[in-house]
C-alpha cells in the first residue's frame, strides 16, 4: 500500500504546524523536523473511515457505542502486532495521552508527590507535573559507553534516588520519544524491580509503539512484565502518531489490574468525554485496516535513519540509530558550534529542530529531529547538519 508523500510546498501551503510553526529569522524556507507530525497522508483505510463517518452524518456527540469498539480494536492490535492478549473491558477511551498523564498525577498520586522523569524526556512530562503542584525529579540517563552498547539506557540508582525522595510516579516513555531506544524486557523488569520497592506508580506512555522501525525488534509493555507490574502502571497509547492523526484527539489507557482500574473509573471516567468521534473512527480503522500501510511507514523511517547515519558517519555529531519512532536525538557537544543545536540549524541551515535545552537539563547541547518526512528531506536535513560544524 503505496504512502502518498506530501512535498514542502504543499505542506507549507496547508499550513501543517510542522512546517509552519517556526520560521528562519531571514524569512528563508525552513524544513519543519520538530512537532511529531508526519509528512505522509494518512492510510487510506482510515483516511477513508473518517471521511464515512462525516458523510454518514457522524459529527455529532460520541456516541455511546464508541468506546466499546476503540477498546476492541485496540486488544485486537496489541494481540496481534505485541501478541499482548488484553480483555477490551481493561481499556479506556481517553481524549489523548496528555490529559491521562495529568489525571494519573491529580488523581492517583499524593498531593505534591514528586514526578521521576528519566531525560532526554518530551517536553511536557517536564511541565505538566510542575503545573499541577508535583515537582519533577529529572534523572538524567545513562548514555555513550555508560549504556551498555544500547546508545541510551535508564538510570535506576537515579529513579530508586527519586522515589526514596518520596516521588509517587515515575513516567516511562517507550519507545522513547527522543532517544528512539526500545526498552527491553529485561531493562522493564529491572526497573520494575526498583518501582516495586515504593508505593508509587509508573505512567507507560505507549503512544511510539505502533512505529518499531525493525520488525525484529520485539516489543514489550511495562504492565505485561507481571500481574504486579501491572498493578502499578498505567499505560496509555493512541493511533495518532503511527498514523499521523494527532489532530484528532482519541487516545487509549490500559488498565489490566482491576483495583487500578477501579481508581481509574472513580475519578478520571470523565476523560473519555474529550475523544472526538472522528478521531476515535480513525483509531479504529488504523487498528484495524492500517497495517500494511504502517508497515511501510516504519520501512521509511528505517530508510531515512540509515541515509542520515550514513551522512553523519566520521562527524563530531552523537546519533543514536532510533529504534522505535521517528523523533531522533543528536548531540553537537563535540562540534564547537557558537550557540544551541536547533538555533543555529534554523538560522543558519534552515532546519526546524527541537532545542535539546527543553527536553532536561544538561541537553542544552542537543536536538530533536523528525525524520518522518522524504527520502530526500532526510538526506537535507543530514547535509545541513553538517554544513552548521
Ligand atoms: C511521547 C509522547 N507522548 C504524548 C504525546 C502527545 O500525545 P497526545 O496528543 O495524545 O496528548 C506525544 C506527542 O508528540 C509524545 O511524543
């Protein structure tokens, strides 16, 4: 199922965020490589779901039959791309991943309990926990030769340091948006082991997991490491990244422990409100009717990671080969450059990166790349890199 790349021009004109949310400061064209966006139409199979549902008059309030069917598609593809075999009735309907992240810590943790956030981290895992009264506890990760061959690795002495602080979460990101590591089963079930001392949960956010770039490369969720596992973890994910329709807000959070779900019901019931029908159609269909196309996806990305890694091969830049996502992570430490990564590629190459600075301290040095785009969007996003050194 062939994916229907769009071209800069055409993104620019329909004004997607991605391409248009930053501009160069001399008014130069700009590749947009920030927001997790993709430069790629949707599958058609939900492309042509969501246009159904507006034609069949869909459009009004969620109808009651719709939380029901996105749990059911949603089991139907974790059995089938995880072989993870979950009861439909464990699932929640929620708007998206950001407004569960929040409910977790308003409604499941104590009062002002601090938050584990293990960096490089996505951004708002930074702010939201702040907003809401709980300081964050960023616990830098382990990386280079301190990461055991993996590019990227948690830091469990920082977590268990966090938790004996007293933090009453800790949100683990896998695939790890930006790092594009795919934690193992073994590096869960370490970390669970040290979760499992405290009274705290985990936020699993799941949200990368359709887009593993090697089919080889198995996938694991923290809440299927063990009923106990499960007890303390709430996962969520959505269709909107693996199928780029993040406007759309409909997300899913997976509760497999029934006293967890319970609290859940109790008091974060009325997220389910905020998913839009159309959105949640879309999931459905994605679940459904966009493997294939998926497939493919995860194929271009893995194409863009090696013609960039190739590019950056015998430069001072730090790139991690991702494994999981197409957000990537580079590091200019070693490049002498005047100012921060994405400032200089935007002002001087043009690149719409993510300033590594908002992403932990310490990563003042870093950027966040998205390499879902064109072959050849990738091959020029990895030249202007190199033409900033
Ligand atoms: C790891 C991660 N979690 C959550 C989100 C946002 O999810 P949502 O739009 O469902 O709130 C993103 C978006 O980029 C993300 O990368």
């Amino acid at each position: 199922m062939p994916v229907r790349f769009f071209t800069d021009d055409h993104l620019r004109e329909a004004g997607s965020l991605k391409w248009t949310g930053m501009s160069r400061p001399d008014g130069g064209p700009v590749i947009g490589a920030w927001v997790a966006e993709m430069d790629f139409a949707t599958a058609p199979a939900v492309a042509d779901a969501m246009k159904g549902a507006i034609d069949s008059g869909l459009l009004g309030y969620q109808p009651s039959w719709l939380a029901g069917a996105v749990a059911e598609a949603t089991a139907s593809f974790q059995e089938e791309r995880f072989g993870w075999s979950l009861d439909p009735d464990h699932i929640r309907l929620v708007a998206s991943v950001l407004p569960a992240l929040r409910a977790t810590i308003e409604h499941l943790t104590a009062p002002g309990s601090p938050v584990v956030v293990p960096t490089p981290a996505y951004m708002p895992f930074l702010t939201i926990p702040g907003e809401l009264g709980h300081p964050v506890i960023e616990v830098p990760s382990r990386h280079g030769d301190d990461a055991d061959g993996r590019g990227w690795a948690l830091d469990l002495d920082g977590i268990r340091a966090g938790l004996e602080a007293g933090a009453g979460l800790v949100v683990v990101c896998n695939p790890w948006n930006p790092t594009g590591r795919v934690l193992t089963r073994a590096e869960l079930a370490a970390l669970d082991a040290v979760v499992a001392d405290y009274d705290a949960l985990v936020f699993a956010d799941e949200i990368h997991s359709p887009l593993i770039l090697d089919p080889a490369t198995a996938f694991t969720s923290y809440a299927r490491l063990s009923p106990e596992a499960a007890s303390r973890a709430v996962t969520a994910t959505a269709a909107s990244k693996g199928w780029n329709i993040a406007g759309l807000p409909s997300a899913q959070v997976i509760l497999p422990d029934g006293a967890l779900r319970e609290r859940w019901d109790e008091r974060a019931a009325h997220l389910s409100h905020g998913a839009t029908t159309i959105g949640a159609i879309g999931a459905i269909a994605a679940y459904r009717h966009g493997i294939d196309w998926l497939d493919e996806v995860c194929a271009i990305v893995a194409g863009n990671v090696a013609i960039v890694a190739d590019a950056l091969a015998g430069s001072p830049i730090d790139f991690t080969r991702p494994e999981g996502t197409y957000l990537t992570w580079w590091g200019f430490a070693d490049a002498g450059l005047g100012g921060a990564p994405a400032d200089e590629l935007l002002s001087r190459a043009g690149v719409a990166a993510n300033a590594g600075r908002a992403l932990g301290a310490g990563y003042e040095q870093w950027a966040r790349i998205n390499l879902a785009c064109s072959p050849d969007a990738a091959a020029r996003i990895a030249e202007a890199a190199l033409s900033i050194l």
